[in-house]
C-alpha cells in the first residue's frame, strides 16, 4: 500500500461567530463557502467549510462557531499556524490587501521564503506564502480575482509538545521525509503540490488548550476507501489508536492523537462536497445529512443565518 499520504486534506478550528468567520474567509481571504452543514456530534452548531471553487482536498479549511465560547491558547498539541500558499506575483497583491482591510501582518522568512503572518478575528493563526506549486484557483469573490487567489494550503506549522515523537510519526508513519533545520524549525515535505511543508517545532512547546481561535485537528489525504482501510491498520500498527472509520458525508474520516498532543485525522478525497449539491450552487443552502433530516425545522431554529458578501472595502 501507500503509507505515504499527499499532504493536507483540511484543517478545522473553532471560532465564535459565524458571520464574522464568512466576512474574514470569504470577505477578506476571498475563500468559497462550499459547505454549509452542522457539526455531526452537535447539530446545534454550525459546521462551515470555505476552499477553492470546488473545495479540493488541500484547500479546506472548516468552522464549528460556538457563541460565547472562551478563547483557547494557541500552543502544544496543536496546528500553530495554517499557512495558505497564493501565486507567486500575487504577495505584494494580499501584503496590500491586508494593509488596507486593517489587518496587521508581519512579514517574516523561513526555509528562504518570505510569510506575512497575521491572525483572523478570533486569534487563529495564518499566514502567506507565495509559491509556484499548486493549481491556480478558478474563484473569484470582492476583491480577490481569481489569478491572485489563495491556492489552497502551502502546509502547516505544527507546535508539538514532544517534538522528536512527531517528527518520527511524520516521517515513519504519514510518510513525509525531512527537507530541512532552521531557526527552530524542521521541515517535512510530503508528495503532494499542496498542503505539503510541514514545519515542527524542534524545542518542546507547552501545551496550549483549545477554544476559540484554535485549530481543533489537522486531517491528511488518504486517495480512496480501500486506501482509508489500510491507514487505518497502518496507524494501528504502529501503536497510535484511530478511531473507527467515521462517515463525515463527504469523506470518511479516522482521527487518533499523537504523542505530541496534536489530534490527526486520516480523509478520503472521495465523494467531495458536490455529492449533494451542484458545483454551481455549493454552499448556499443548509446541508444535513439523511439522518438529521426529519429534525430540520429544530436545527434551523438553533442557527444563527449569515451571509456570505462582499466587504465594503471591495464594492
Ligand atoms: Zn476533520
């Protein structure tokens, strides 16, 4: 089989309000709302997935908004940044983007390459990174045209509370090999164009805890179902306890912790999120699965509506 997994398949975090995360990701990042769903183990709560045109594998990043929940501390045992890769004439394009809509980026370098690092309303951390991999996104929205777009994900920084036990699990188990050491960092590559640098900590980081603003799990691409089966037995063998295979609707889903404290998930790319809605209309309306569809009227009674519009700044 292969024990070697692509890269990202997508990244979920929680936020508190979900018109603020729309206006920050479809708003300001120019994202695509493709999904529009509860949180499966809380219908009560939204569960809010922006990508690409058509949410690819690599480009997903999805929300629970909980209202007044408390903010967490970004630390160990979490992704520490997600890092979004744009083409490579469109940095100077989002470095003014992001100056104009007010949000403060730093620009800093890494591994020879330059990020502009910032947070979205609720604390999580981003950032910017201009590369010729990855396919140029077909969506445009407000003030993103479609050739200066967010490609997806360039990969993640990941902050480990044992260090070496994630490097090793990266290496032998997802089947990244290590590209690199600098400034704290060692970097994993994966063999995928997107969502493929991985960079670690190198010196233990003390344990954050979640809520608000922080990234809940970080999910790797598995090709299909007969690939997810063998994952799952692979992961297994070497001493990690994934759960049992988890139907998410648009891909099936194991999740185990690693020994560095961060929550993984193995996804399948296959159905995709066009397998209940037309690529031209995704995202627009409540999705629930066939089992919560007879509570429909409930559910929608216990979400908060919210649109997906252009800023004020990009009309
Ligand atoms: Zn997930």
């Amino acid at each position: 089989m292969t024990t070697q997994t692509t890269g990202i398949h997508h990244i979920t975090a929680f936020v508190r309000n979900p018109q603020v995360t729309a206006d920050f990701y479809a708003g300001v990042l120019g994202l695509r709302l493709i999904k529009k769903t509860i949180n499966f183990d809380a219908p009560e709560v939204y569960h809010l997935y922006f990508g690409n045109e058509i949410g690819s594998p690599g480009t997903i990043i999805t929300f629970f908004p909980w209202e007044n929940s408390r903010k967490g501390k970004v630390g160990g045992g979490q992704v520490g940044y997600t890092t979004y890769v744009v083409p490579t004439d469109a940095f100077d394009f989002w470095k003014e983007r992001l100056a104009k809509l007010n949000v403060d980026a730093v620009q800093t370098s890494r591994f020879g390459e330059q990020y502009l690092q910032f947070v979205d309303p609720d604390g999580l951390k981003l950032e910017i990174v201009a590369r010729e991999q990855g396919a140029l996104s077909k969506w445009a929205f407000g003030g993103v045209p479609a050739d200066k777009a967010i490609k997806g994900f360039g990969g993640a920084i990941l902050y480990s509370t044992a260090p070496a036990q994630t490097a090793e699990l990266l290496v032998k188990v997802m089947g990244l090999s290590k590209v690199g050491e600098e400034g704290g960092y060692a970097r994993f590559q994966a063999t995928g164009d997107l969502g493929n640098l991985i960079d670690v900590n190198v010196e233990s980081m003390e344990l954050g805890h979640g809520g608000a603003g922080t990234v809940h799990h970080i999910a790797w691409r598995a090709k299909d179902d007969a690939e997810h089966a063998l994952w799952r037995s692979h992961v297994e063998s070497n001493g990690f306890q994934p759960t049992p295979i988890v139907d998410r609707q648009y891909f099936n889903a194991i999740y185990f912790r690693e020994a560095g404290g961060i929550l993984f998930e193995i996804a399948t790319d296959p159905p995709g999120f066009a397998r209940d809605e037309e690529p031209a209309h995704l995202g627009e309306k409540l999705m629930l699965p066939a089992w919560y569809e007879e509570h429909r009227t409930q559910i929608e009674q216990l979400l908060t509506p919210f649109d997906i519009r252009v800023l004020e700044e990009d009309k």
